[in-house]
C-alpha cells in the first residue's frame, strides 16, 4: 500500500467490521484507527479500542456509556455514547470510513461522513436501498468516492469499465440461494430462527443472514446495484449459484462476460477495499478449482422466494417504494427472530405494507425518515393484528 490512512469503522463490532479490524491489526503500519462505534458491545468495542489504540470508542445506547468509560479507563481513548456522537465520529474526517451498520440506522452517519469528504467503504445497502438518490447526489457533489464493500457489488466494481461504461449489456449478481434453496414453501412454514440463520456458505450477523434465508439480501442488493452503478433496471439480473466462488458478473456489448472470483470470505473485498486502488495480503483460503470441480448455476424461484420479485418492483418504481421495503422488512425480520411471526410471514408483511402505503417521492433525507418510520408502523400494525 502506497499510504498510511486513517480509518474509522462504525459497527465495529459486527461481522464485517471484525473482519475489518482483523485486516487493520494485521496491517498496524498501513491504518490509523480514527475512531470505533457499535450500538452496544461494550466489552467488544473496548477490547478492540484498545487492541488498535483508537483515539475514540462510541457506544449508541447510552445507558452503556459508564460501562464503556469503566472498560477504557487509563486506555486514553476518548469514550462518546448516542446517536449524535456516532455522526459526530463518522465526520471526524477520516481518509475512509468503514460503514457497517446494519440497517436503515446507518443512513446518518453516512451521510455524515459524505459531507465531511471522507472515502466511503459501503457495507450498509440499506443506506443506498433507503437514500440512494440522495446519497449518491451528496456524494457527487462533495467529490466522494463510494466504494462497494459487499462481496456481490465487489464483484461488479473489480470487473466494472468505469471509463467507458457504454459497452457494458448487463450485470448479473449472484445468489447462495440460502440455506432453504431447495425447501417448499409448506416445508418453509416451519422454519426457527436459529435454523434461518445457518447460512451455508457465509458467516453473518442474525439480521443478514434472515435476509439471505428469504433473498430478500439479493433483492436489497439489486436496489443498491442500481444506485451505485447507474444502468437501466432492466440491465440487472440475478442467478443462484450454490457454491458461491464466482461473487458476480458484468457482461459486455461484445459478448464478453467477467467474473470475480473467491472464497466466500468477506475478507477479500474489504482487503480490496481498504488497499483500493492498490491491493494488500490476506490470510484468505486461496481457490481451488480442481477440488471445487464444478459450478452450478439456476434462475431463481421468485414464487418460493416472493422478496426477490417485490425487491425488483420497488427498483423499477423508485421514489419512495424501496424506503418503505426496506423498513417494512426490518421490522418483520426483528419480529421473526423474536418469534412474533413466521418465516413465511416476512415477505408477506413487506407486501402487505406496500400495498397499503404510498406516498410521494422523498425530496430530502427527512422525508426518508418520516416514510421508514409510517413504514414500520404499518408493519407493526399489521402483525398486531395478525397476533389478534
């Protein structure tokens, strides 16, 4: 790497921001840890504030803050707690910002780090699912460059021809297909929690791994595709390929199609992303292909999985409709794991929701946050009276 960079990571310590700061300490001369956030590990961020000698540790639940001062004390990291603190260290002005909240709680800081001209490293889809337009918009005009972190969109940016995008027919992003490929929808009925969230190939966090149980992280990744991309709706397509080594494809005018390639290790991208536009070493299983032997490939089932289908219509509408996806299905994600609803119950509150709420297009990020959160509140309505 040509350059020592400061880094701040908000969501520390969530999946993708372990396996960031495993790449960061395993690369102490490259980063400067600015600062580290999460909602409320305490003994996690601690342990990784001090481990990393970050100059700050943020905790969102402020009840948490005396815990968080405690584990610190004599460590000279500064201890912030709530919200506002976590936007204030997003913008502290970072060379790059790891954005790796979980959900539509990440759009803030986000945005937060886009004004104060820091490099995005995107893990959060939410945010450009929710706030696309805005984002990218605000992005533009500070000059800042929004790098994918997701290993699908990853994919797409390693193989993209950003100077002459013209030649480019198609991207196709690729799909596990989760853990119930295979399962009817009766034999989804009686899917638990702790069965939904056993990916096959990756390791994540319970929220994602829901989302790739229902494909509903596929048709949340189409929206982001989109945004960060810039093709017609059309122009994006998706396929299931069980082994999950080729992470996705751009096909060419030509004919020509490229993949990226790799273990199912989200180390990978966010080494490429953390080096971009150089490359740095990574403790990765290298692929090989002779044991691999073979890859499979099929169209996916949007009758058995109906988030895909609901995802791309919300894409090809715009305006408001992916906000409201997007805030419908945390809120039926959250009530599946707490056990309110079933499995099958998610995709059908996503509908139901958007069936029923419909207003205009966001103008500005307010207008975001009013519709996510009549959004949830049609959600919850709606499963209270199911529970009636």
């Amino acid at each position: 790497m040509s350059a020592r960079k400061s880094l701040t990571i908000l969501g520390a310590t969530g999946s993708v921001g372990q396996s960031t700061l495993d790449l960061a300490m395993r690369n102490p001369d490259a980063f400067e840890i600015v600062a580290l956030t999460a909602h409320c590990d305490v003994e996690g961020l601690a342990d990784a504030a001090r481990k990393t000698r970050a100059k700050q540790a943020v905790i969102g639940n402020v009840d948490r803050k005396a815990a968080l001062e405690e584990a610190l004390a004599g460590s000279g990291v500064a201890v912030s707690a709530g919200a506002e603190a976590i936007c204030d260290a997003a913008g502290a002005g970072a060379d790059l910002v790891m954005a790796a909240i979980v959900g539509a709680a990440g759009i803030r800081p986000v945005m937060a780090a886009i004004e104060a001209g820091s490099t995005i490293a995107l893990a959060n889809k939410e945010s450009l699912v929710s706030a696309g337009s805005l984002m990218t918009e605000a992005a533009r005009k500070k000059g800042v460059t929004i790098l994918p972190v997701d290993s699908e969109h990853n994919a797409i940016f390693q193989c993209f021809d950003h100077d002459r995008p013209e030649g480019i027919s198609s991207i196709i992003l690729t799909a596990s297909g989760g853990p119930f490929r295979e399962w009817t929808r009766e034999q989804m009925r009686s899917v638990t929690p702790e069965r939904a969230v056993q990916h096959p190939n990756w390791s994540m966090g319970a929220k994602i791994s829901i989302d790739s149980a229902t494909l509903m992280n596929k048709g949340l990744e189409l929206i982001e595709a989109k945004h960060l991309f810039g093709l017609p709706a059309e122009d994006f397509r998706i396929v299931v390929h069980r082994q999950s080594v080729i992470h996705s494809l751009v096909e060419y005018r030509d004919g020509s199609v490229l993949a990226q390639l790799g273990s199912p290790d989200m180390r990978i991208p966010i080494a490429h992303i953390l080096a971009w536009p150089d490359r740095m070493e990574t403790p990765c299983e290298r692929l090989n292909l002779a044991e691999i032997g073979r890859l499979d490939f099929e169209e996916p089932d949007t009758e058995r999985f109906p988030a895909l289908a609901l995802a791309r219509a919300a894409m090809e509408a715009g305006g408001a409709r992916p906000a409201i996806l997007n805030a419908a299905n945390e809120e039926a994600v959250a009530a599946f794991l707490a056990g309110r609803i079933g499995f099958l119950d998610i995709a059908m509150i996503v509908e139901a929701v958007l069936d029923v709420y419909d207003p205009g297009s966001p103008q500005q990020l307010d207008d975001i946050f009013a519709i996510d959160g009549a959004a949830r509140a049609y959600a919850q309505d709606l499963m209270e009276k199911q529970a009636a």
